[in-house]
C-alpha cells in the first residue's frame, strides 16, 4: 500500500503545529493503528516559505496554506524530529523533479521492492 500522508501528518501539524500533547497523540495513534506502521517513509522536506510560494504559483492554497509561516516551520521541525525517531528517508524537495525521482527509485531499489 503506498499512501500520501499517514499517523505522522497528524502528530506534525496536531502536536507540533498546533501544539497539543504529542504524548496522547502517540498514545491515540497507537490504538487507531494497532500499533502499525509503514515499512518505509519518504519525507520530501522544503523550508516553509518555498512550499508555500510554489502553492501560491499553483493557486492551490488551501487552510493549512494559509496558516503562520511559524505554524509551518513548526510542522517542519515535527517532521524532522519524527523523521528522526521514525527512521524517515528524507529528501531535500528544492531539487530538480528528475532528481527526486531518481533519488526514490534508488532508495526503494536499495530495498529490492523494485
């Protein structure tokens, strides 16, 4: 199953973002789950205001767009700290397209699920 978002966007915009208790969010994830989680996470990290502006450029902003820039970077060090515990691949998304893709066809490669 290859999902977009899964436990981890609601613990970074919930429990980082909108600061709320990180240790209940876990402890919920860990029920609504069953303890699952994904064998492989792909995070494609951007500072905030580039994300943003590329939304704007794509006149797809939706609410959470529209949120504080320290809202953003907020969610984005809760990323990063998941990624951490989680063992996240991380991915520096200001690079090319052809570069991003090439880069996740390596990682999932390594992983011999290709």
């Amino acid at each position: 199953v290859i999902l977009d978002r899964y436990f981890h966007a609601s613990v970074a915009y919930q429990g980082y973002g909108r600061n709320n208790d990180l240790p209940l969010l876990e402890k919920l994830t860990k029920i609504a789950t069953n303890n699952l989680v994904p064998d492989l996470v792909i995070y494609l990290d951007i500072d905030p205001e580039v994300g943003i502006s590329r939304k704007v450029k794509q006149k797809e902003i939706n609410r959470l767009d529209k949120e504080s820039l320290i809202f953003h970077k907020k969610v984005q060090k809760g990323y990063l700290e998941l990624a951490e515990k989680y063992d996240f691949k991380v991915i520096d998304a200001t690079a090319s397209i052809q570069q991003i893709h090439n880069e996740i066809i390596s990682i999932l490669e390594g992983l011999k699920v290709i």
